[in-house]
C-alpha cells in the first residue's frame, strides 16, 4: 500500500488512514488524527496544530468550547461547535459522581438513568447548572463539581426532574381516594398521627373549616361530599405550606385539566353501552339570560353520563332540528348501543322522535314514563274532592311556617320533625306534604289545644281561627286519607321511573298493574264508586293512552320474577299480551332473520323453563330473589343469543329523570351573581360536576348494597300503614292518652267541622265516629259542590305575629317564610 504524500511528494501524516481508528463514525476524527502511532492517547486536532492527551473525547471537547480545562479552537465555527456539543451530550455516560469529600451530599443515579439530588443540594445544583463557567479554577474537586453540573443540566433536558426521595410511611402510605372510600365503607382505622393529636388541635381545625363555610355561604351538606374528603386527606398528606388554588387557576387550568380528567369516565360508560345497549336522553331548558339550552346525557347499568348541552337559542325548536341534533348524538355514541331515546313529552319531541324512528329503524322514541306520572298527579289533586284538603292542608303550613313561635312549638311536638315535604317532583310535593301531615296529625292536634296556642294572640285572629278548625276536623283528616290512598301506589311507581340507580323498564308495567289494584281496593265502598271512576279514567287518559308503548311489555315479558308468576296464575290474556310487545319488539331491533329466529326459539324455553339453560335448579330458585338483569347475565349463557337481547331491554331506564336532576345542576352554578359565565365555561363547569357527582352516588350506592330500601322491588314495600292501606287502623286519642277521650269527640264538641262549612250554608250533621267504624259517609262532608273554593284566605293575617310585644310591632326574628325550606330539612330517609 502506498504511502499517502503531500501535494509536493512528500509523506502527510495528517491524510494517513492508519493514524485514525478503522470504522469509526465518532465526527471528531475528521478534524484530529494520532500523530504518534506508539501513543494513541495523544491527538493533534487538524485545525490549529495543538496536541492534547486524553483521547479522540478531548479533542471534540476542544472543538465545542466550554469543558473543563479544554481550550476552545480558535478556528472552530458555530456549526462546528454546535455538531460537537450535540453528539458529546447524545453520548454522556450516566454514572454516579460524588461532589468530594468535603461535601455531604451525593448525587445519584437511578436505576432508569435519571439523577436524583438531595434536596439540600438540588436548589443549587440546578441554579449553577445554568450558569456557563468559561474557565474553571483547577483543582480535582473543582473539576468534579463542574462535572456534576454538566451531568445535571444535560439530564434535565432530557428527562423531567426527578421527585426528591420518598420516606417509607410515605411509600407505604394509601392515596386519599383509597382512604376516604375505606372511610365511607365503615373499615377506616385512624392514623397513628391521628391518634396522637390532642382534642384541642382538632377542634381548632373543625372550627377553621366551620368558618370557611359560614362566611362564604356554602351549603352545610357539601361537608358530605366525597370529593370534599378527598381534597382534605389530600392536603393533609401534602403537608404544611401548602399554597391554595386562585381563582384563575379555578377558572382556566384547573378547570381543563379536570374537564380533560373526568372524560376518562367514559371509557367505562362505553364499555357498559357496547355490552348492554344504553339510553339517551334529552331535555330543554331556558337559563336565566333567556337562552334555551338542550341537555343530552347516556343511561346505563354503568351510571348516567352527561355528554354536553348545546345553546339552541338561535334555532326555531321543530322536529327536524331536534331529530338532527338527536341523530348527532347517536353517531357519537354508536348506532348499535343505543337501544332507546327518552325526551320531553312536548309536541316537538314527539314529532322528532318519530324521525328518529323512521331514519334508525332498530331504535325506539319513548316518552319520559315520570313526567307522565307528574301530571296524572296534578290530574288527580285538581279534583274536587282532593282540591279542597290539599288547599286546607296548604293553609295550614303556610300559617305554621309563617309564625315563629308555632313553628317552634310544633317541631317540639313531633321531636324536631317538619310537616313540609319538598319532593323531587312538582305536582308530588303536594301528596308527601300530606302524608307528613297525617303522619303526625295528633302532635298537631295536641298543639292547637295547648296552653302555648291558647295563650297566643293569633289564636284570636281569624286565620287562626280556621288552621285551629282544620286540625281538628275529622273530615278534613278524613278527605286527607282519601288524597293518600290515590296518591301513595302512584308515587310508589313515580319513586321507581325517577330512580337511575337501577334499570325501571322491566318493573314499570307491573307495578303500575299493582298501584291500580290498590287503588281499586281503597275505593270499593258505595259511596266512593264516582271517585274511583274519576281516578281510573285520569290514569287510562294519562298511561294508557299515551304511555302503550312495547317496550314496557317486551321487557317485563324478559323479567322472569314477573312473568313466571302469571304463567303459573294461568294467566294468559296478559302472557299473550306480553310476548306479542316481546314479538314486536324482536322484529324491529334484530334485523337478521336467522338471529330472530334463534332467539324466538330460545324465548319458547325461557318461557317454559325447559332446555340446557332454563331447566336449572338454581336459575328456578333464583326467579324471585334476583333483579332481571342479574339472573340473565348468571343463567343466559347457554341462550347466548336471547341473553344478549334480554340484557339490552332490562337494563333500560324509563325516564329523562337525569336531565333534571341536571337543570339543578345548571340553576345551582348559573345563579344571577354569575349569569356572566360564557356557556363553553358554564358547560364545563356542569360536565364535571355532574358525572363526578354521578359517580360518587353509584359508589356510595355499591358501598351500602343490601343496607339500602330497594324501590324496585314491590314486596319490599309495606303497604299495611297509615299511608297505603285503607284497613289500617291508627290508634285513637293523642299520643300516650290512656282515657276515652278522642279526637272525634273533640271535633264534636269545639264544632270545627261546622265551622268549616261556612256560617251562611245550610248544615248538616255528620257522623261523629270515625270512617273505620263506619264506611258510609253523608252528603255534607267537605267536598260536597255546594261548597266554596278554598283558594288563597283572604285573612291570612300574613302581618299579624305571635310577638308578646304591646305594640304589636313585627319582630323580624320571628318570621318564617314557608316556601324557604332548607333542602334535606325535611327529608324522611325513604
């Protein structure tokens, strides 16, 4: 091989291969070779001549600039220096390097590579890390801590900086949503930090939360949110010096991040929609500024999702634009998961989802079941014979929740109880008022005739006058009696649709059967033949009509506790009836003919209870005990076809009950002082709130399963009491009255029937004794035509007060307003 020569002939060593290492492809051998062969240590850099010992790595720090005790080429570019500094820093061998030994602290490296610094020493070792050292000081240690530096500032560029060290009861310790769940199931155990802490110290910590609500106005049920305990136990492992959030923080970062933090949440929903099928459900709604906005949320086993809600203010609201919207909706979630749309029953809605069905034909549109259960109550309470009680028992709260010092009394006659029950729907509020009332009706009687009510100056007026003649009239007890037994079984059902805790749609059907046998029982007397008339042809113009919907049927067809019972009652008007909505229901939803054909084979052996999969002594045992949904997901596996349509229809729910619970949501964050909020914001506000209030309710709810009074099941109910069953009979007198002595013959003797009936009407004797001893009632009961309307009294006496003062003057303290109920106040734990 030739050697290689100079542009003169003579030898080059610079141009020799022999004097750079073979294959390499390190960049810095382009600009240095060996100039001794016996000393490959030492390397002589091709543009300026100078020979440095340390190999080809010293050489390259040369070219960069900048380390230890290299010195910059002076004919090196920015290029050149730049292409050094990226491949020294690609190529850095991570190891640990100790700062010397007059230093205490260490840096070490990890096993994945990062360093991680004591936190003594971390502050300054980032601070310095920046800062370029043009020339160091020599020295070993020196050259060590700059070496530390570069390692450092190399790495934080690479990677994220690395949490200082945890402690082993750190390490060991729960996260706060493990400890408050443990909290909430009832299995906490205290903390030994905890449990050193003195009383004093807890109190003062108690006292600094009371505070905190008090002078910001916030609700004292928010202290039983779970994510209030959360936020705690998380501050509280945080540790002191924690720095609270600002208001801009709440308002934008934090507020995306937690929007962004809760869309997880639909990663299960949509694995509950694709394996049970869902519903959605949508509803209108006009804010405060006048903007109509439309709330569209998901149902399933899994929970109820809110989606979003769109601002429609600007669209003209018909069946085209609401079925667009709807169909939008669908194609989001998935055209073979949704099984259902429940909306409004509005006239529009209706229009749209027959669209709907038209454009998907394997879906259906089915009215909200509550808001027809609302108005067949309203329906009811309008007429005449409940109007005049529920206008009389109206009368009476209002007066008792206007004047402080009845209202005083009465809590202290019925133990703290209120008498007023704010239901979650509007036209029942008026329907659990009075069974609250009859519930305690002799601690109100006891009232009106105690020293504190006779020494009152409103005893006197003439509003006290009539609620003192209303408590003590038996007929008006008695007309509140007839309210409760037309009213109870239909809420009973309103309780069940209005619930999402559980799927309604198997259950509906039947339990309307039930509230109209119940009905029909109460009302089987003579004398109350018109009554029930009226009662039955509301509910037929109200459910039959508009509420003939196969859904119902196909699934109670597929609930085995309800269908197997008439099966064996020889029932088969209602058997026959059932499979034909089940029938019906099949040809729409499976277009597949051989699939169809599977399935109706498979239904003949649910029916029968015969084949491998319904012949099974413990799917037999458990027809009665296990909700729908539960027996079909144990026993339908080997009719997998039929399991797989069954669990689609028993898992719906029957009402858009969500989307209100929601407007609630929207009117609790939208309120007047902040009515600014841009919707996008407004929107994000509620999405979080909502699904995360959803979801710690379904936790709460799997927490006391079994604990919990189940709505759904009919057996659990007892109708044998004061406020279902027309046979069950009350113990006479006031409460712990051991002589003769009874309300009836109160009534009798202060004549406050008859001063109800008016001074210029003619009057009639009424039965002194009680409608348990004696079912037939006379004509001049209250209710009768001739009767006045009992609307608002007119002698209120709204400004007369039960104040002792001579002058009569208002004492502002004791004022009650009665429609300002505390929400929970008067919640009887149902």
């Amino acid at each position: 091989m030739a050697s290689p020569t100079s542009a003169n002939g003579e030898y080059d060593p610079k141009i020799d291969p022999a004097r750079k290492p073979p294959r390499s492809t390190d960049p810095g051998w382009k600009y240095a070779y060996w100039p001794d062969l016996e000393n490959k240590d030492k390397v002589e850099c091709l543009l300026c001549g100078d020979h440095f010992r340390g190999g080809i790595k010293r050489l390259k720090q040369h070219l960069a600039g900048g380390y230890g005790d290299a010195k910059l080429c002076p004919k090196s570019t920015s290029e050149l220096r730049k292409e050094m500094t990226a491949y020294i820093e690609s190529n850095k061998r991570k190891r640990p390097i100790y700062l010397g030994e007059e230093e205490e602290e260490v840096v070490e490296v990890a096993a994945n590579g990062s360093a991680a610094v004591h936190e003594n020493e971390a502050s300054v070792v980032e601070s310095q890390a920046s800062k370029v050292q043009p020339k160091p000081s020599s020295g070993t240690a020196a050259k060590r801590r700059q070496a530390t530096l570069q390692f450092k500032a190399s790495d934080n560029k690479k990677k994220p900086q690395t949490k200082a060290p945890k402690s082993v009861v750190e390490m060991m310790r729960k996260t706060p949503e493990e400890m408050v769940d443990e909290r909430l199931a009832e299995s906490y155990q205290p903390t030994i930090v905890s449990i050193t802490k003195s009383k004093e110290e807890k109190e003062y910590v108690d006292m600094q939360w009371a505070l905190f609500f008090y002078e910001c106005g916030i609700p004292f049920n928010a202290a039983a949110s779970r994510q209030f305990h959360i936020a705690v136990e998380a501050t509280a492992q945080y540790g002191s010096g924690y720095k609270p959030v600002t208001p801009y923080q709440l308002g934008e970062p934090l507020l995306q991040k937690d929007v962004k933090a809760t869309s997880t949440m639909r990663e299960d929903h949509e694995r509950a929609w694709k394996h049970y099928g869902c519903t959605l459900m949508s509803d209108g709604w006009s804010d405060k500024r006048g903007r109509h906005l439309i709330n569209f949320l998901v149902n399933s086993p899994e929970g109820t999702y809110f989606l979003e809600s769109i601002d429609a203010s600007s669209e003209v609201h018909d069946a085209n634009m609401l079925a667009d919207l709807l169909e939008e909706k669908i194609e989001g979630i998935g055209r073979d998961n949704v099984v259902q749309v429940v909306t409004d029953n509005g006239a529009n809605f209706k229009a749209a989802g027959k669209l709907l069905m038209e454009r998907i034909p394997t879906m259906f549109w089915s009215p909200c079941a509550a808001h027809y259960l609302d108005l067949m109550l309203e329906d009811i309470g309008n007429l005449k014979e409940f109007k005049k009680p529920i206008a009389r028992a109206r009368r009476v709260t209002t007066f008792i929740y206007r004047h402080g010092r009845v209202l005083s009394a009465m809590r202290e006659k019925t133990g703290g109880a209120g008498i007023v029950r704010a239901a979650a729907t509007r036209f029942a509020t008026s329907f659990l008022t009075l069974k609250s009332m009859y519930k305690h009706k002799d601690e109100l009687k006891s009232l009106f005739v105690s020293p504190v009510w006779t020494g009152n100056k409103l005893a006197k007026t003439k509003a006290g006058l009539d609620v003192h003649d209303i408590i003590l009239s038996t007929q008006f007890w008695n007309s509140v009696e007839d309210c409760l037994r037309a009213s109870a079984p239909l809420l009973i059902v309103l309780r069940v649709v209005d619930g999402d805790e559980r799927p309604a749609m198997p259950e509906v059907q039947a339990l309307m059967k039930h509230a109209k046998e119940k009905i029909t029982q109460s009302f089987a007397i003579q004398t109350k033949k018109s009554l029930l008339k009226s009662i039955m042809a509301i509910i037929e113009r109200r459910w039959e009509k508009q509420m003939d919907h196969p859904l119902y049927g196909a699934a109670m067809y597929l609930n085995p506790g309800k269908l197997h019972p008439l099966i064996r009652d020889d029932d088969d008007a209602t058997v026959g009836q059932l499979r034909g909505c089940f029938l019906d229901v099949l040809a729409r939803m499976v277009e597949d003919e051989d699939t169809r054909d599977k399935i109706n084979a498979q239904a003949m052996d649910y029916e029968y209870l015969r084949g491998n999969a319904f012949s099974n002594k413990m799917a037999k045992d458990n027809i009665a005990t296990m909700s729908p949904l539960e027996w079909w997901r144990s026993y339908g596996d080997r009719a997998i076809e039929l399991q797989r349509f069954a669990r689609r229809l028993v898992s719906l729910c029957a009402s858009s009950s969500g989307c209100e619970r929601n407007w609630s949501t929207f009117e609790f964050i939208h309120t007047k002082k902040r009515n600014r909020f841009l919707h996008k914001r407004l929107n994000s506000i509620v999405f979080v709130s909502y699904n995360r209030k959803m979801k710690a309710r379904f936790q709460k709810l799997r927490h006391k399963k079994g604990k919990n009074f189940d709505p759904l099941v009919v057996e659990d109910f007892s109708w044998d009491n004061e406020w279902a069953d027309s046979l069950h009979v009350a113990p006479e007198g006031a409460r712990g009255c051991e002589c003769d002595l009874t309300w009836d013959l109160v009534d009798n003797a202060v004549g406050a029937s008859q001063s109800l009936r008016g001074r210029k009407l003619p009057r009639r004797a009424h039965n002194v004794y009680s409608r348990r001893n004696s079912p037939h009632i006379v004509e001049g009961e209250l209710g009768s035509e001739n009767e006045e309307e009992e609307n608002e009294d007119p002698h209120d006496d709204a400004d007369v007060t039960d104040s002792e003062e001579p002058n009569g003057a208002n004492n502002g303290g004791e004022q009650v307003e009665a429609a300002t109920n505390i929400p929970g106040e008067f919640d009887d734990g149902y």
